[in-house]
C-alpha cells in the first residue's frame, strides 16, 4: 500500500437505535460523539438507524413474499389465457 493515501482505522462504537445494541469495531467513520465502552475506554460513537441486531432478516422476523401465489390467484380470477394475452 501507498502511504499517506488511506483514511485511518480506528475503534469506533455503532449504536442500533431501533434494536438498542451497541457494536464496537473498526471503522474510518468520523463522529462528534463519544461513549465509554466496557473496558473503561472512550470512542467515537455513531449512531444507525438499523444494523443485524434490528433487520428483520438477521432476527428471522423476515416475511416471504409469495409471488406463486399471487400469480396463482390471479390466473383463477382472471382465467389462464388472460394471463396469456396480457
């Protein structure tokens, strides 16, 4: 790597605020407020509107879209060859 050409990673603390769950990783994310973490230090905290804790995906909170069944009801009420012309 080049140097001078990279931001700097550094600890940072991202804050879920739908989930309440707090995340301490690497970022190069800069932020005007701070926190102080578990082991008594302090780092920049950013705060998100959603992240794993509180993605319905990640929770298995998720609804499957059922587009066969869609398609499915539509052919009965409209009869398969209008699906076809149309």
């Amino acid at each position: 790597m080049r140097p001078g050409i990279h931001p700097e990673s550094r600890p940072v603390v991202f804050r879920d605020r739908a989930a309440d769950a707090l995340f301490l990783t690497r970022s190069t994310a800069t932020a005007s407020k701070t926190i102080e973490w578990r082991d008594g230090n302090t780092y920049p905290l950013i705060d998100v509107e959603i992240s794993s804790a509180g993605h319905p995906v990640y929770t298995g909170r998720a609804r499957v879209v059922d587009s066969a069944g869609r398609v499915e009801r539509f052919e009965r009420r409209y009869g398969r060859q209008a699906a076809l012309r149309g």
